[in-house]
C-alpha cells in the first residue's frame, strides 16, 4: 500500500492524519489512511480502555487479523496504539474495525492484598502480573493502608486505588494508555492550552442536572452477626437532602471483619461521595487532537449562570470523530464545595438478613494448658485443636482466602488450600508430627516446606518468608516451620496450606479443606 496521508481541516488547522495496521500475516506495517472512511477515537478518564474504531474499505494487499496492532498518529504524534479486537464485514466490501489500548487487558479478574502501597505500586504490580508496560506512575504521596480485591477486574482494583487516593489528598489523576505503556498523571499537570467555550471551538452545549443515576442521600451497609443470625446496620444520613429529594438509599453488605467505627466511616464517606446534584456539561466542538479525558480545559460559556466565566474542568469523556471534518464531543463532571454544605445522622439498629451459617467457626479453643520444652528445642503452647492435628498458628489469626475458592488467579481454576494470616506473631507450625520431604526456595509456592505425617497425609507450607526446619527433620506441633511471607506468586504476607491424602500432586485429589480437617482431627 502507498505511503499516503489524508488531512482535515478544523477551523483553520490542518491536521495530518495516519493509520498504520502492523500486519502479522504480511509482516510489515500498512498505511491504511486512504482507505478508511470514517474514524471515531474514544477515551475516558479511569476505569475504561481507549477505543479506536474505523472503517476501511477492501482492497488489493489489505490483510489483517485479531491480535495486530494498530497506530493513529496526528503530525507524526501517536493518539492512540492498540489491538485489533473485532471485525465486521458487509456486502458493500467494507470493514469495521473496533480496536483497544493495553488497558482492555486490565478487565480480566484477579484476587490481591494490598498492605501499606501507593497507586503507582500497585499498578506496578498489577501491570507486571498481566505482562504489560508500564511508563511514567506519578507518585501520589499517599500509602494506602490496606487494598483487598477478591476476584475484581485489575480495572476496578485501580480506579479504586485512585479512588481512594482522590479522597485522601483531594487530588484528581488519570490513568491511560500512553503510546503503549500504563501511564499515571495528575490532573493538575495535563492542562490543555486551548479555551472551549460559545465564542471558540464549541458549536453547543447540553447542561445536565439529575438526581437519578448514583446519587444516595441514605447511606445503609450491614454487617452480619452470626451469633444474633441478624445484621448490624449502621446508617449515614443527609436528612436535608432526603426532606428535598426523597429517600435515595445505598445499600451494601460489608465484610464481617469490620469493627463499628470502621463501618461508620465507610458510610460517613460514601454519602459525602454520593449525596449531592450530579452535574455534568456536554460539549460539541471542532476537533483538537491533543484533547483526551483526564486532561483540564478552560471553560468559557458567559450565558450559563453555574459556570463561572473562566472555569477549569476535567475532561471525563472525550469522543473525536473524523470523517471529512474533525468533530469531538465531550464530557465534564461539575463539583461545587457548597454541596457538601449538610449535616450527617449517624444511627445503628439490626435488621433481618440471611445469615449462612459457616461450616466450622474459623475460631479455636484457647487450651488451659502452659507451654513446655519441645523434643526439637522449641517453646510451644500445648494446646491442640482436637485430637493430634493443630492450626498452624498458635496466636490469633484469620483465614484470608478459604478453601476451594474459585477463579482465573489459580491455574487449576480453583484454591487448592487455605491461605491464614497471623494477625500478631507470624511463625508457622507444623500441624501434625511428622518429618519433613521438601524443603524449595523457587517456583509459584516461593519458599515452601512439606512435610510427611505419621498418618500417611501430607502438608505442604507456602510463600513463607523463612524457612525454619531441613529435609530429614523429625517435626511435632510445636517445630517451627517458618515465618509467613509473600515469597512466589503471592498477593500479601500470609501462609498457603494445603494437606494432602499419600503423595503430594497438583491439584489436591481427593479436594481435603485443610482447616475443617484440622479442626475436626
């Protein structure tokens, strides 16, 4: 194909337009610019992959599949590199083509824990995990304490990252595909030099106010209480609104392991999020290709009373169109301090709710015994679950992921063990006597220790830290195995335990729930 370019003009501005299709099958790049008939470039600020779709007619030497990359410069500058995800072809010869930036691969599922991470670490992480590159991750100054995601697309444990980042420093960012690698930047330092208003560029304006889509003036999460089989609810309120409005309510059942004060200020921070007009402006402009969503533009509209007349706002959405002329149509949130102006009413009270009874309590028997002397020369409690099998933490603890979970995060398509986390001392014991097979400081497992029961079974201890015992070992209840640890493909300090019946092998079979057989043996 020729080496052509085709251009716009936009209010005087010429642009030089160009779509490259990097053919796999022809290996070699193709100038598609003369053939295509319309463009349309998408972009929002967080939480949705860029998308480029086009129109190319069929031609001589025109060969591309699923999977190539595409590339839409202006003047030489890349506006968007992605992958080609759908094609659709009709009798008239023409093909339409539906392309996606690297984030589309951010929408697959994945469990993690995040303790003590910024927004740029875990995008880090995330990034490196779904093997994807990364560019410039600004650093927020913020440590978020704790980020858990249980089976959440790699998109929604970002934006709520960023969400959660944004309430803490009062800071905006966006993060986006640039020229093929994950990008994070503040707002603040993608100020767009051009003003859209009435009087340039802009051609109409749409201004929407609503109450009808996220907006909740009653704010209820619950949390449930297995000994009363009820739910502890605790409410925030903004009574001005509901008085205005009606009663809007949110409503969320929140992980039992939540304390009160924790809950209420859950609520107390989704009304302020959530109680209030939602506003939001519609632009239809001329085309600027340098425009994306998450960057600031001026504002100039003098006819319209809620805008000042020279207010910067944040792009949310942008949709540019080329066919014959550059044309873009965008969006922007409108926030004003006064709607946070009103006065909170906390309550609690319990409801009804369906309470599933656990199989076993994840909670265990403190025994009346001391400590003693271990043939291994290690201090132990001498207390024992029931009979000779022993949890593997003789502190408090919590399990983070149970047995059998499923999900795409395990190869095996679900959770071969149960994953524990030592909420004071993090030193893991044996939970049978036996003497120890396999000690390996490599692979998915990271540093992990198996160990032969008397009884034929197996246990095997995952991603710790420190590994304490040698192959040979004789082991009791009481041998420290090691110190839990993050070692391997792991998400988070904590301990993989798996128990198998005769010969270790992956998965377990027969499935056995380690912690109901421990509790129960």
């Amino acid at each position: 194909m020729a080496e052509t370019t085709f251009f716009y003009n936009t209010g005087g501005r010429d642009e030089q337009m160009q779509l490259l299709l990097e053919s796999r099958a022809l290996k070699k790049v193709l100038d598609i610019t003369d053939c295509i008939t319309e463009v349309t470039w998408e972009t929002v600020r967080i939480g949705v992959p860029s998308k480029l779709c086009f129109t190319v007619l069929k031609t001589d030497g025109l060969n591309f599949h699923e999977g190539d990359h595409a590339v839409w410069k202006d003047g030489g500058e890349v506006l968007f590199r992605g992958v080609v995800f759908t094609k659709d072809k009709n009798h008239r010869g023409e093909i339409q083509v539906i392309c996606y930036d690297s984030l589309r691969y951010l929408k697959a599922k994945q469990s993690y824990n995040f303790t003590g991470k910024n927004a740029g670490d875990i995008i880090a992480k995330i990034s490196g995990d779904m093997g994807l590159k990364c560019g410039q991750l600004e650093n927020t100054g913020y440590v978020i304490p704790s980020l858990i995601a249980d089976e959440t697309t790699c998109l929604d444990t970002i934006a709520r990252a960023l969400e959660l980042t944004g309430e803490a420093t009062g800071r905006s960012y966006c993060f986006y595909d640039k020229d093929g690698a994950l990008t994070l930047t503040a707002s603040t330092k993608m100020v767009s030099p051009y003003i859209l208003g009435t009087e340039s560029f802009a051609e109409g304006y749409t201004y929407r106010t609503s109450i009808d889509d996220g907006v909740y003036n009653y704010v209820k999460l619950v949390r449930p209480n297995e000994l009363t089989g009820q739910g502890d609810a605790y409410v925030a309120a903004g009574n001005d609104a509901i008085a205005k409005w009606g009663k809007l309510q949110y409503y969320e059942r929140v992980n039992d392991e939540l304390n009160g004060a924790q809950i209420k200020e859950m609520a107390r921070k989704i009304l302020l999020r959530d109680n209030r007009l939602q506003r939001h402006l519609y632009l239809s402009c001329m085309g600027i290709s340098q425009i994306r969503a998450g960057q600031v533009v001026k504002i100039r509209i003098p006819d319209m009373g809620e805008l000042s007349t020279d207010d910067y706002l944040t792009v949310e959405r942008a949709r540019h169109i080329w066919n014959r002329e550059h044309r873009m149509e965008l969006e922007f949130s409108i926030f004003r301090e006064a709607d946070l102006n009103y006065a909170i009413t906390m309550s609690e009270f319990s409801e009804y709710i369906d309470v599933t009874k656990k199989e076993i309590k994840e909670t265990t028997k403190k025994s009346s015994g001391g400590t003693k002397k271990t043939s291994d020369g290690d201090d132990g409690d001498t207390g024992s679950s029931s009979g000779k099998y022993r949890l593997p933490f003789h502190g408090t603890w919590r399990v983070s992921t149970p047995f059998g979970k499923t999900g795409k995060s395990w190869s095996c398509g679900w959770h071969t063990g149960v994953d524990y986390v030592g909420m004071s001392d993090k030193t893991v014991y044996a939970i049978c006597s036996g003497k120890v097979e396999k000690v390996s400081r490599s692979g998915s497992y990271g540093n992990h220790v198996i160990i032969r029961h008397t009884d034929g079974y197996r246990s095997l201890y995952a991603h710790l830290a420190s590994i304490r015992v040698s192959v040979g070992q004789s082991v009791t209840t009481n041998t420290k195995v090691g110190i839990e640890g993050q070692t391997g493909n792991a998400f988070g300090v904590h301990l993989h335990l798996e128990l198998h019946k005769g010969a270790y092998r992956y998965p377990p079979s027969p499935k056995i729930n380690p912690h109901v057989y421990i509790l129960t043996h």
